[in-house]
C-alpha cells in the first residue's frame, strides 16, 4: 500500500497538533527577530581610484596619470568598464565590474584592484599622490544626523564624542563623521617683503621644518633605571611658529616679524556642508547586517536624548535621514495590506465553501507563513521592501492548494464517505497534480531568483520568498488540512448523488459551454491566436519602465556650475536656492552639500563625485503632496534663470539600482573638439523629440587658464629653474605645506602663502617678485603671460574619451519611450559618422536591457525546469505540449489591464507576466491530470474533458479569485503596482482560458481510445 502523509497527519492527531502548535510559535518568534530594512542589499560592483598631481593639466593627468592605471585594470576578472574622470590635478578612476560578477568575489577583486595599481606606483610621475582606493559605496546610512551651532573644529570634537557614543549601541555598524573641514595654520608673507629683505621661500619652508622635526635625544643609563632624553621639538601652538628664527643672509629674523601667523579652514576650500544655511557636520549610522532597524531607531532616539542633553549651549543635534521611519511605515503598510488580501481570502472562502471550509482554508496562511518565517531567518533574509511585497503575492497563491484539499474532502463527505476517507482523498486524486503545478509556478519566479544583474540582485528575494511559501502550502495542504478538516468540517445531513454537486443551472451552462468548445475546437484555437497576436501587439504599446519612482519625501536639487568655478561661486549659487526654502511650509528641513554629493542614505542614490562646481541640496518635503508641489516651484526656478550661473537639476528619489539621468546617450571618440561637434547634434536631436527637458552635457565647455611661458636664458642668467620658480608662485598663490602642527590624534598642515591682496588679484600678477641670488625680479621680467583656454575635465570610457549628452523627461513619461522616441533621429546621426566616433545608449534603457537580457538568459534553464516537471508528472509528450502551450495565455490579459490602468510596464512587471506562465500551467496539469484519471476509469475522450473541466472548474476559479482579489491592495503600492495589475489581468484571462482553451486543445491534441466507449447509463469514476 502506497504511504499517504495526509493519512498519517488524520492518524496521529496528537502529533500532528502539536507540529502545528510548534510551527505556530516558531514562526512567531521568526517573525520578531527578523531583521527589518528599506530596501534588499545589493553589492555595488564599483570602486574609485584616485590620485592626484599638483600643478599637472587634465590632460597631463590623463596621459601620465589615468592612462597607466587604466591600462593596469583592463586585465581585470569580471570588468565591465574603466571610467576616469580628469581635471588640473585630480583623475578619478571608477572601476565598473559587470553585472553578472557574483557578490562574493567582489572583494578579492578589490584586492587585486589595488595589488595591481599599487605594482605600477613606481611608474607614476614623481610628485604623483596616491594612488587611493575606496570600495565603500556601498554603506547605506540608516540614520544620518546634523549637528549645528559652533565653527567646524568644535563642531568635530562633538561628532567625535558622539560616535564614539553611537559605536556602542548594539545594532550600530559603522559610524561616520562627514563635513570635516581640514584646519590650517596659515604663514602669510608678502612677496614684496620677502624680495625687499632678500628672503627666499625655501628659507621659511626649511626653518619651519628644522624646528618642528622629532629626533631622539637618546638615553641615560642609571645604576637602576633607564632615562630618556627629550628635547622641546615640535609646535605648541602660534606662538612658538612665530617665534622660531629664520635665516637669510647672514642675518636671522623672527618669522612672526615678516609673516602673520593665522589660524583657519583649508583656503580655498574643497567641500563644505550647511544644515538650513548653517555649517554642519554629519553623523551617520550604519545598521549591522541583519539588525532590526526599527530596534536600532528606537535605541538611537534614546540614545541622541540623552546626547542633546549634555551638548555645549548653543549646539544643536537635527536628524537629517531616518531609515526607521521609513521602514516602520512600510511595514505598517505590509500589515494593512496583508489583513486586507487575508480578508479577502478569507472572504471568498466563506462564501464559496461554507464558514467552516472557510476557517479551514484561513487556518493554513498562518502556518504556511510561519514555515516562511521560519526559513528566511535560517537564510539571513530581512522584511524589506522586495520580501515584503513577496509574502503579500504570495498571499494570493500559497491558499490553492488548500482550497483544492479541502474542496475534495467537502465533495467526498456530500457523496457519504467518512470523515478520514474523504480528508485523505486528495493525496491519491491530486497531491502529486497540485505538487508538480506548484513547482512549474515556482519555475516562473526562476528568472528573477537568479539573474545575474544588480536588477536581479535586488529583486531575487521574490523568487525565494515566493517559492518557499508555494512550496509550504502544499505541505501544509496535504499534512495539516486534512487533519483540520477532519476537526472542523460537518458531516452532510443529507447524502447526494454523485453527480448532484454539479448539476445546478451554473454547472449544466458551463458543461454546455465547454462541449461546445470541444466540438468547436479550431474556432476556439484561431480566436486564441489572434488574441495572443493582439496581447503581444497590446504589450508593445504599454509605456516601458525600468523602476518607479520611490514614495519618499525627498527632492534632491542639484546645482552644476560651469567647469573650473570655484566653491565660494558654488556656494552663492546654492544660498539662492536656500533663500527661496527657507519658511517654506512644505518643506520640513533641508541641507545642503557643497562639492560632494549627500552620504549614502538610500540604496539607490547614486554617488556624486568630489567637484568644487558642484552642490547638491536634500530637501525633506512635509509630505507627498507637498513634495510634488516643491518639485514644481523647484522646476520653474530653473527653468526661469532665477540662478543663472547654474544648472539646476531638481529630481526625486528613484527605486532600483542607481542610473542617475533617465536619457542618456555617450558619445565615443579620439579627440575633444570631434566629441563636442557630434554632441551637438545628439543635444540637437534630443531637444526636437517629444518628452525630453534640460538637454545638457556632462562636460564639454572650456575653462580660462594662464600659460607662464618662462624665458630659460634669463633664469639661468640669473641661477633660477623653473622648478624654483614654480615652487615660488606655487607659495605666493596657492600655498605650500611647510610641516605639520600635532594636536592630539589630528595633524595640521602650516602653509605659506602670499597675503589676500597679493594673491587673489590676478591683474597684478606679473608684478609678484620672485627672490634670487642677485635680488628680488618680478615675475614679468621672467616670463610672458599667456591667456589659454583649457580642457577643465575629461571623461574616459575604457581608455577612449566620450561625451555624454543626458536629458530629463516631462512628468508623466517614461525613460524608455523617450528614448525610443529619439532613437531614429540618432540613428540618422550614426549613418553619417566617421569610423572613430560612435553613439552608444545609455541612462534607463541601457540599465533596463541589461536587466532583461539577465533575465532572457536564463528562459531556457526555466523552461527546461518547467518541461521535466511536466513530463515528471504526465509522462505523456502530447499532455506536456499541451499543457505548455498555455504558458502565454496571460499576456493579453495583462497588456489590457496595463493599457486600461495606464500602468508602466517595467522590470517588476516583468517578473509578473514571466511568473503568470507557470501559475496558469499549474491549472492546466491538474485539469490535464484530471482528464487522465477520468480517462484510464473508462470515461470516453469527450466526455472525460467536460466532465473533468466541470468538477475542476470551482477550485480553479476559487484559487484565481483568491489570488486575483488578493493582489488588489498591491495595484496602490508604487513599486508593486504594475506587477499587481499585471498579474490581475493576466490571471483573470488566463483561469477563463483554463475553462475555455484547455479543453479545445485538449481535444485536438489527444486522439479518442480506440476501444469501445461506455455507454451512457455508465456513470463517472469518482474522483
């Protein structure tokens, strides 16, 4: 006798309460120490090397510097792209892998990144600093805090004290302090000075050096003890700076005589932050890898309490980014959500199998979710946005195959068989049916489980919540069901016919419906592929997405100043945007980010690189309603020139990896000028196609400079070099780093420089002495002064320069048709460029191709998993053709539910119309199956596909009306929306098609037994 696990479940009830009263707890106390977050973790396959090189053009930089790291990288494992960014000074080199790397090779890879450069170092340039590596973009700061009201030293000792007081909370990873400005000690002597008392710079340098240097003095031996020397070396403070002597030509000088020693901020200044149009600096906090962010918040809220209390007066302490709210509304959401879809399953089985079937089928959401909770604890899985969604999906599907179980035991009890015959009946009549088509439903998840993208990183949780909750409920379904059916369900006061449960007026129509059907099966099969043809044409015309915009309130405004423009220009640009914030209602806080973009306070904000011609403004708007209203006046601001010096950007935040400008094209070639003459045309283009706004380029305009051309024979006349030279213009103007002011754990450069009035003022530079040995010359009588215009910064892409020409969309499109909509005037473009210059796609539709091709890539793994599965369970070539071939037979469905709803179709839509395939297959094996029983009882061909479509149709409508009602609330979630109507679409058509075009290719595709048929007085096998 074949073992029966619904039989043994009935059979050992003690046992079998007592599993379900385990799971019950178990699952619960899953459930609380689940880790809570935003958003899924992701690896960020990208990391920065920079370096930089004093007194080197952008191109020199390229050349010298970022060319021979490029070149070092291309040899990579795994690498996408290089991609440099270059400007006087300074090559920033991010290192792309692709897509497909798996996460946990990322960091050996970063260790052979930096193995690799630091081989080359020696090849460098000298006077090259770095090369540096940071491969943490990937923090995500779960609650970043400013604190206010002092000059940016005090305002670090606070920051200090409070990391230190944030480290030692028990969910807090890493802490950072941002917004440190580096102080300085400033030596300011005039030029003029220096040449009147023959003083050359390099003799302040040395003295500053010589008197700061730290040498033993070396060591006493006693009879007893052991004496270190000590000599008073190193600076105590400005007055010991100014006090140190200074000699030049036999003479010595105290340097506080012809020189003014100050104290203050890196001059000129790199970045700065401002909290409401004060200096800030930033605390953020990082959760660790499986805490609750929500005990976090709670803890740190305690925690910052107690810190403003014991702040110097005048301090203040602002929360900036808090995660925990975020989160703690999501899942507030989930739990209105959630009791809503279990509602309404709850709802439909009420009505549909009576009060106690009803409660029977409740029973199994709780303990199929527990088994869930069960499992994503065991693999490290937090709620957030991706698995909350997915248990909400779920919801719809994990009630079907205890609707089907307990459906079969109320038919059994109606036709008079006892209560534990009938509980275990579904094990033998469809256990194995319903196991397979759960599989095939889980295969349909299987593209997303394992797409090698970061789209597919991000949204992976889908599949393995979903198919972990499937498979449970069948579990659930064929143990724990029957042993509660048994428990809860009446025993019929009355016995009927076999056949009088389908014999009502609803059943004879159906059963005309469907013979019909069979008898008309070619009208049936051409009306089915021109609605398929229709779908596809339908989907087509749907407006493509890659991922929605995010639901929270903040709007992002950022403000690019030409190239080469200085941070003082920055920050007069940013105070104007400040000045129309301030006591706006809708606007709660906002802070601003002056030559740096934010920390990273949302998985998908895209990282900023450092640019004094950059700021970024994060606006906290009231709500969402006054987030749209913000976003228009920020919009119109730009729009009308109210900052004329700047491009102003205003955006809100977007879900899924980072792209940053949705339309974007790169233009690839040799040389500058031939990128900015195709670029125009591609701006061109851009600006003639519908939808695009505030066409602009990532770089492109020239910057002013100064060619020093020096006269050699003069300078050997008069025993200088051109290095001395520079080494003097380089003090006077921008400063030189004498040596270093120790102060606790914090060093401090002493720079020499030029007075204000000497070296800001660019008109009287030929006047600038330079000190030689004969005597103090001026600069003009050394070299001519050469005005050039320069290149500012260069972009490189794998070691050939390219220009990109990006774009926003007007409010209401969609990346992807934008971009279409511009493809044919570039391609007309691409006809007539020359063999070194190409056009490549870039922004939204780049990231969503790549997306997809992971996902189109792993169809044939799926629907091999999905054929043996098949096959597993029918072992019949035509049934599996069959049943495959209703596979598509949501699409039309779910393109008129997007085009109706006027719903984007996207990546997460995507999911859904891929996982549509597998759910309505799983009707059709179990009809399928159904038809197969019926057939090898004796029942004729025709009458085994009615009769089996008729007595399968309740508990196929039933689980699609679960699943379809259950999905509603999801259609108001921003991110899973699409998904939702989608699938509601799609499902919908797709239960008809089950009753409708199953039958029909049923019958087409199995032949009639050859043997004689039964006569009619034969009654039905029972099920």
């Amino acid at each position: 006798m074949r073992f029966n696990l619904s039989d043994w479940g009935v059979r050992n009830g003690a046992l079998t309460l007592f599993l379900i009263l385990l799971l019950a707890v178990a699952g619960t106390v899953s459930y609380l120490r689940l880790g809570r977050a935003e958003d899924p973790g992701f690896t960020l396959k990208l990391m920065v090397v920079s370096a930089q090189w004093p007194g080197a053009t952008a191109e020199e930089m390229q050349a010298q510097v970022a060319d021979r790291i490029e070149s070092r990288l291309q040899d990579l494992p795994w690498l996408d792209h290089v991609q440099t960014f270059t400007r006087p000074g300074s090559a920033v080199t991010t290192v792309v892998l692709r897509d497909a790397t798996p996460p946990k090779e990322v960091q050996g890879l970063w260790y052979q990144v930096r193995k690799k450069v630091g081989d080359i170092r020696h090849t460098l340039p000298a006077g090259v600093q770095g090369p540096f590596f940071d491969d943490e973009y990937s923090d995500v700061y779960a609650v970043v805090v400013a604190l206010t009201g002092a000059d940016n030293a005090e305002l670090v000792r606070q920051a200090e004290r409070i990391r230190l007081r944030l480290l030692g909370l028990p969910g807090a990873g890493k802490v950072t302090i941002f917004g440190e400005e580096a102080q300085r000690v400033f030596v300011d002597v005039s030029h003029a000075r220096l040449a009147t008392l023959a003083v050359q710079p390099g003799a302040i340098l040395d003295a500053l050096a010589r008197h700061n240097a730290i040498a033993p003095a070396g060591v006493a031996e006693t009879g007893s003890s052991r004496i270190h020397l000590r000599t008073e070396a190193g600076f105590d403070g400005l007055a010991t700076i100014r006090a140190i002597p200074v000699e030049s030509g036999g003479r010595t000088l105290r340097l506080g005589d012809i020189a003014t020693v100050s104290r203050g901020l890196a001059d000129p200044p790199s970045s700065a932050i401002r909290h409401e149009g004060r200096p800030a600096v930033l605390v953020g906090i990082a959760k660790r890898a499986g805490v609750d962010v929500l005990a976090l918040g709670r803890d740190l809220e305690a925690e910052l309490a107690r810190l403003r209390a014991g702040l110097p007066v005048g301090l203040e302490l602002a929360k900036i980014a808090d995660q925990p709210a975020v989160v703690q509304e999501s899942v507030s959401e989930f739990l209105v959500k959630f009791a809503a879809a279990l509602a309404v399953v709850m709802l439909v089985s009420f009505l549909s199998l009576g009060f106690r079937a009803g409660v029977v089928v409740a029973l199994s959401v709780p303990l199929t979710l527990s088994v869930v909770f069960i499992i994503m604890l065991a693999w490290g899985m937090e709620l957030e946005r991706i698995s909350l969604g997915a248990l909400i999906l779920s919801l719809g599907l994990l009630v079907d195959d205890a609707i089907i179980a307990i459906e079969a035991m109320a038919v059994k009890l109606d036709d008079g068989w006892d209560r534990v015959k009938a509980a275990t009946f579904a094990w033998s009549s469809t256990a194995f049916p319903m196991l397979f088509g759960t599989l095939v439903t889980v295969a349909g998840f299987l593209p997303v489980g394992f797409a090698a993208s970061s789209a597919g990183e991000y949204a992976g949780g889908i599949f393995w919540v979903v198919g972990a909750a499937l498979i449970a409920s069948w579990l659930v379904a064929v143990l724990f069901i029957p042993y509660l059916g048994v428990r809860l369900l009446p025993v019929p006061k009355r016995v009927v016919a076999h056949h009088g449960g389908y014999d009502g007026a609803a059943y004879r129509a159906l059963r005309r419906m469907v013979g019909w059907c069979v008898d008309h099966r070619a009208i049936i099969l051409l009306a089915t592929v021109a609605v398929l043809a229709a779908g596809f044409a339908g989907m087509g015309a749907t407006r493509k997405q890659f991922f929605p915009t995010s639901a929270r309130l903040e709007v992002l405004v950022d403000i690019t100043l030409r190239q080469g423009a200085g941070l003082p220009a920055t920050r007069a640009a940013a105070e104007k945007i400040e000045a129309a914030l301030r006591g706006d209602p809708d606007v709660r806080t906002y802070t601003t980010y002056l030559g740096a973009g934010a920390p990273r306070f949302f998985l998908a904000l895209n990282p900023d690189l450092p640019n004094e011609s950059f700021a970024k403004i994060v606006i906290q708007s009231a709500d969402l309603a006054a987030r749209e209203r913000l976003l228009g006046r920020l919009r119109a601001m730009a729009e009308d020139g109210s900052v004329p010096e700047a491009r102003l950007r205003v955006s809100r935040l977007e879900l899924g990896p980072p792209v940053g400008f949705p339309v974007q094209f790169r233009v690839h070639g040799p040389d500058a000028d031939g990128l900015r003459r195709v670029a125009e045309e591609v701006a061109a283009a851009l600006r003639a196609t519908p939808g695009t706004r505030d066409v602009q380029f990532a770089w492109g305009e020239r910057a002013p400079g100064l060619r020093i051309a020096l006269d050699r024979e003069r300078l050997a006349q008069l025993g200088l070099s051109p290095a001395a030279v520079s080494q003097s213009l380089q003090a006077l103007l921008s400063g030189v780093t004498a040596t270093q002011l120790r102060e606790g754990n914090r060093l401090v450069d002493v720079v020499l420089r030029a007075p204000a009035a000497e070296r800001l003022a660019l008109s009287s530079l030929g006047d600038l002495t330079i000190a030689t040995p004969a005597g103090a010359v001026p600069l003009s009588q050394l070299a001519r002064l050469e005005p050039v215009m320069e290149e500012p910064i260069l972009w490189r892409r794998n070691r050939e320069m390219f220009l990109t020409v990006r774009a926003d969309i007007t409010e209401g499109l969609q990346a992807p048709d934008v971009t279409a909509a511009a493809l044919p005037r570039i391609e007309a473009l691409r006809a007539g460029l020359p063999a070194d210059i190409r056009i490549v796609t870039g922004g939204a539709t780049e990231e969503s191709e790549k997306a997809n091709a992971a996902l189109f890539g792993l169809f044939p793994i799926m629907i091999g998993a999905m054929l043996l599965l098949l096959m597993w369970q029918l072992r019949h070539f035509g049934r599996t053709a069959l049943v495959l071939a209703t596979a598509p037979l949501g699409i039309p469905g779910a393109a008129a539910a997007l085009l109706v709803t006027d719903q984007p179709f996207g990546f997460v839509a995507l999911l859904g119309v891929i996982a549509l395939a597998g759910m309505i297959m799983r009707n059709a094996v179990i009809l399928v199956d159904q038809v197969r029983q019926d057939l090898e009882a004796g029942a004729e061909l025709r009458r085994a596909i009615i009769e089996s479509t008729v007595r399968r149709a309740r508990p196929v409508v039933l689980t699609a009306l679960a699943a379809v009602l259950a999905f509603v609330p999801l259609t108001l979630s921003v991110f899973w929306g699409p998904m939702a109507v989608a699938m509601i679409g799609g499902l919908t058509l797709g239960t008809l098609a089950t009753l409708v075009v199953v039958p029909a290719l049923h019958a087409m595709a199995l032949r009639p037994p050859k043997a004689v048929p039964l006569p009619k007085a034969v009654a039905m096998p029972a099920e």
